[in-house]
C-alpha cells in the first residue's frame, strides 16, 4: 500500500487549516493571478472522529492521510466511500512593502477565517491570512516569486501583482501579505450505501 501523509491548513491539514472548515456549502478558494492550485480527490476510506484523522485512496490508487483540524465541526458526518474533494491555495501574497527594520524587528502574526457549508453534506472552507516581516533573501520575476526570511524560516511566496517587485531587491526589509487557503467538499450520491464509521 503507497501511503502520503497530507496536513491542514490549520497548521496540520493542508495536512494545511483549512482542511475544510465545516469540513463545513462548497466555497471557493480566493484564485489570485498565476496562482496555482492543488486539487486532491479521493473516496474515503477511514473516518476516525477521535484522532480527527481521514484517509482516503486517490484514482491512481495512492493512500493519503488527513489531520483534521479542530475548526471542522462536522467530522463525524463524514462516511466511508463518500468522494471528498479538496483544493488548495498555497502562499499567494496580496501586498508587498518595502521598508521597515525586519532586520531587528523580524516578525509573523496570522489570522484564520472560517466559512462553513450548511447543506446536506459537509464542505466549507478555510483562509489563513499572515503578515510577515522579514529580509528578502531571492526573488524569481520570470515566475513572479520573492522567498522571504522571517524569524522562524524563509517562505517562498507567489506576488498577485508583479509590479509589487519592481523596486524590491535581495537584502531588502519587507512587510508581506500572503493567503493560505483550502476549500472542501463531500460529494454522496443519492441512494450511495456509504457507512459510517464503524457501520457494518
């Protein structure tokens, strides 16, 4: 059996915080300009509501593992063969400073929006907003990238406007807006012996 390990968005997930936020309607992820975006999709294998983990078996046949996280509130909804689909949008920035001293003031704080479906199977999506300070360390025009030192790790993240790099240079103090986000969704067909977990 192949198995990968995928997490949330949450900061386990997307084994990313979002996996889903109900993992709650269908709402889409924010698409910004040349982003690219991950879709995952797979029949659900294993729900286990106490770890707050899901497994699921992609049509190449490829396991993959699920941490839930704790904003997902309708886990235990979840069935053995439904098809969950996720898509993912990863390191997207929105705005781009220069200036500021992140050479002696580096720093990160985050925010996490939640939007949760209210139809009959869960979906419903996750957004996490962070605002880094930090020293750019490259930057990529050709592919609209800058890689971003912040005070725990560098991030590498995709420039919504390329003209936020123009005046942007390597060893240049930054303050940047970037988007982490997931959207997910359980599809069950009509009449569809899905079991819960542990049904027989």
């Amino acid at each position: 059996m192949i198995t990968r390990t995928h997490l949330t968005l949450a900061g386990t997930l997307i084994a990313a915080s979002s996996l889903l936020g109900s993992i709650a309607s269908a709402v889409d992820v924010p698409v910004m300009a040349g982003a690219l975006v991950e879709e995952v999709v797979g029949e659900v294998v294993v729900v286990n509501p106490e770890a707050r983990m899901l497994t699921i078996r992609e049509p190449s046949g490829v396991f993959l593992v699920i941490h839930v996280p704790e904003e997902v509130r309708r886990l235990d909804e979840i069935r053995i063969n439904d098809q969950l689909t996720i898509d993912y949008l990863t390191a997207v920035a929105v705005d781009l400073q220069k200036g500021g001293d992140a050479a002696s003031a580096p720093g990160a704080a985050k925010t996490l929006e939640v939007e949760r479906g209210t139809g009959r199977a869960p979906s419903g999506s996750l957004t996490e907003t962070i605002t880094l300070v930090g020293i750019v360390d490259a930057i990529d025009r050709t592919a609209s990238q800058v890689t971003v030192r912040g005070p725990q790790n560098r991030v590498t993240v995709s420039v919504e406007n390329p003209d936020l790099l123009s005046d942007v240079d390597v060893g240049d103090s930054v303050t940047v807006n970037y988007i982490n986000a997931v959207a997910a969704r359980i599809d069950r067909a009509s009449g569809h012996g899905s079991m819960r977990p542990g049904g027989r």
